[in-house]
C-alpha cells in the first residue's frame, strides 16, 4: 500500500511547500473574514464552495495559507489538500497533476479515505502514471466514491490557491467544472478556491449552475471596508526598521501620507516596507522618495515599483552602454524566463552585453524589495504584479526599465543560439 501511494504521481503544491511570499500573513488583520470562514466551515446549511475573489496584491494566497494553518494545526484533521498554483514553476503552474496531488494528499491526511484511493490507485497506475486531468478525476475520485456511504463528523476542506496562475487557460474551465462535481461525489467535503476574478474563471463559478453550490466573495467591494488591516500592518511594522521608528515618532503625518497611499492593498505596503528596510539611511530622504509624484496618473503600486527602479538603477549613471545592456538582459531575464532561474543560469546566457553571475546577484540584491532569492537558489519576484509592471508599457513609462514582449523574446533567442 506505501509503495502504491507513492507512486501516485504529486507536485509538492501544499501549503507547507509553497515560498515564503505566499505565507506572510500578519497577526489581527482579516478578522471578519475569518469568522465569515469559520462560520460557512460549521454550518451545514452554507454551500460546500467558497470563492475567494480579488485583484492583485490584495493578500488571498495569505488568506488561503493562513486558513490552511489553522485547519492543520486543529486536532480534528479538517485539512483535506491543499494546492497552490504558482506562475512561472513547472508542476504547480499546469493542471497535469492537480487532481492525482490531491489525491495523494487525502490519501495521506483522510485514513478512512485510504483504502479507496489506493484500490482505485492500484489499477489507474496501470495505464501510466502523468495520465490527462479527465481521466485521472474519473478514475481516483468519482470511480471510489460516488457510490461509498462515506461520512465525515466534520467538514474536510480541500483549498486551491491561485487558479488564475494556471498557465493552461484552456483547461481550466474543465478544471473548475469537475472541482465543483468534488462535493456531490465526496458529501462532506468544503472547497476554498481564490483567483484574481479573470473572465474565464468568474465564466464557471459565478454562473447560474454554480450558484447553489458557489458562496462568493470579492475582496475588491473590501478595500475600503477593511483598510484598517493594512494601516494596522503599517503602523506595527515601520517603527520596527531601523531609524524609521524615531522619524515617524516626529512625523506622524508622514506615516499617515504613506497608509493612504496603500489604499488598502496589502501588496503595496509590503513593498513599501521592503524599499524601507532596503534604505534605512536618511529616513527622510527615503520617505519623500516613497512617496513621490514620479509617474503622476499611474496607480500608487505602479509609481512605486518605478521610484524603486529609479533608486536601484538611476538613469543619469545606467542609461549608458554597457550598463545599460547589462541591466536591460537582467530585466528580460526576469520578466520573460519561462521558468524561475538561478543566477548562474541566467549568466550563461551570451547577451551581446555579457551579464555574470555576480552581475546577477547584485542587481537582484539592488531590488530586494521586490525580488528574493528563494530556498532553491532561485530569483522570484515578490509579486506577479512585478513582472506585469515590466511588460506593460503603460504602466512601466521609463524606457529605461520597461521589457517589450517582442523584443525581449527575441533578445532571450538569440542568446540561447
């Protein structure tokens, strides 16, 4: 039975495995929403799906980490799978082993659940084990237990994150379609699902045919009505760096400047703690950088991914060659690499202006704010909305660090031949 369960094919998509930038997840905040959680996990009455909607930057895969901490540290077992999607890293970007991961975790958290998954593992892996989404439902999930009189004291939450990072659009529809039949085949079963509200995705779980079985909440309607989670975050954290605590001490007001221009989205004051704690020196300098009019019309995260990149790499000293060669390959590399890439990998690269591995490691260190080097040695950006800024050139408007898509592509062919 180990060996069988072993050899059901799985990505590491749990929440324990899952960087850092997913789990941060700051004490006291989202409160309303987590009794609004606790409640729909204890009502029997409430809809088995919850979805979990909201543009970026607004914390859901920190919601969905933080649920499945909670659910894992309890004594009932609640926690069923979880599977967090990632942009950018292989298995946990595609649907090929989403179903068979789940699989494999109930398998291991569920022990009355053990015996059919694995029976039904023992003849499925007969016909290969990465085998496609429709068959491996059918044959690890609906096949054991649409006709058991399986029942669970309690509610098993299976939560999947971040459905928008899936890279195969076309297939996610079918994804979600058979996730809302999981409730129906396994009584019992609760389902937390967050994504950015894409049209593909709000097309199946705000239709009329999910309504009876889909509670949905936009975090966009609670920007406003819970803004105070973020200015809690920003009060808490910024007199903790540095000489940051005796300047806002003196300068409440500018404190004040800085919660109003978050606006209520997590993912801005995480950065901005980030260009904070990257400057600690002259705390007024760094303040007024902040919060600066650079880029007037653009959104208060894209001004700030901007001021980050005029402070990292300033125009009057980068804009000319070769450091300007160097910092536009490092650029391409980040937005357009098709998987997360060491720096020495990315150094092997031939630009025409040839980027090194130390190169590598102190721009990314120049941009620590908004990049890290992960557990497996590789550059991450701390957000996707990062890349994003790079490759829209309405947003990023500095020719000097904005990637075109095209050009960029072509840049990246040319020094793979």
């Amino acid at each position: 039975e180990e060996r069988v369960l072993h050899a059901i094919p799985h990505a590491d998509a749990g929440y324990r495995c899952v960087d850092e930038l997913k789990s941060e997840f700051h004490p006291g905040t989202r409160q309303e929403l987590f009794e609004e959680l606790a409640q729909w996990l204890e009502d029997p009455d409430q809809r088995p799906v919850y979805f979990l909607s909201g543009g970026a930057g607004l914390g859901k895969s920190s919601i969905a980490h933080r649920l499945c901490t909670l659910l894992d540290t309890s004594t009932d077992g609640r926690l069923g799978a979880s599977f967090f999607f990632v942009r950018g890293s292989g298995d946990l970007e595609s649907t090929r082993l989403f179903f068979s991961s789940l699989a494999h975790q109930l398998a291991l958290s569920q022990p009355s659940l053990r015996p059919y998954i694995i029976s039904a593992a023992r003849e499925y892996l007969k016909r290969g084990s990465r085998q496609q989404m429709k068959h491996t439902f059918e044959e690890l999930f609906r096949g054991p237990f649409e006709r058991s009189v399986l029942t669970f004291p309690k509610p098993i939450v299976i939560v999947i994150d971040g459905i928008d990072e899936c890279k195969e659009r076309n297939l996610t529809v079918n994804l979600l379609e058979l996730v809302l039949e999981l409730p129906t085949i396994l009584p019992g079963i609760r389902l937390l699902l967050t994504s950015r509200p894409e049209p593909h995705i709000q097309s199946v779980l705000t239709s009329a045919s999910a309504h009876p079985s889909v509670s949905h909440r936009s975090l966009n309607d609670t920007v406003d009505k819970w803004e105070g989670d973020v200015r809690l975050y920003l009060e808490q954290t910024v007199p903790k760096i540095g000489l940051y605590g005796d300047f806002v001490r003196d300068n409440p007001d500018e404190l004040e400047r800085l919660i109003k221009r978050a606006a209520g989205v997590f993912n801005f004051a995480r950065v901005a703690i980030g260009f904070l704690d990257a400057y600690q020196d002259h705390p007024e300098e760094q303040f007024a950088l902040l919060l600066s009019s650079r880029g007037t019309g653009l959104s208060a995260l894209d001004a700030l991914y901007l001021q980050i990149l005029l402070s990292a790499f300033p125009p009057e000293g980068w804009s000319i060659p070769p450091r300007a060669g160097r910092l536009r390959s490092f650029l391409v590399l980040i937005a357009l690499s098709y998987r997360r890439l060491a720096p020495a990998v990315m150094a092997f690269f031939k630009f025409e202006t040839q980027v090194s591995t130390a190169d590598i490691i102190w721009m990314t260190d120049r941009l620590r704010s908004v990049l890290l080097i992960n557990s497996q040695g590789q550059i991450v950006p701390l957000h996707a909305t990062f890349t994003e800024f790079l490759l829209d050139p309405q947003r990023c408007v500095h020719p000097l660090y904005h990637v075109d898509r095209a050009a960029g592509n072509a840049l990246l062919a040319s020094a793979c031949m």
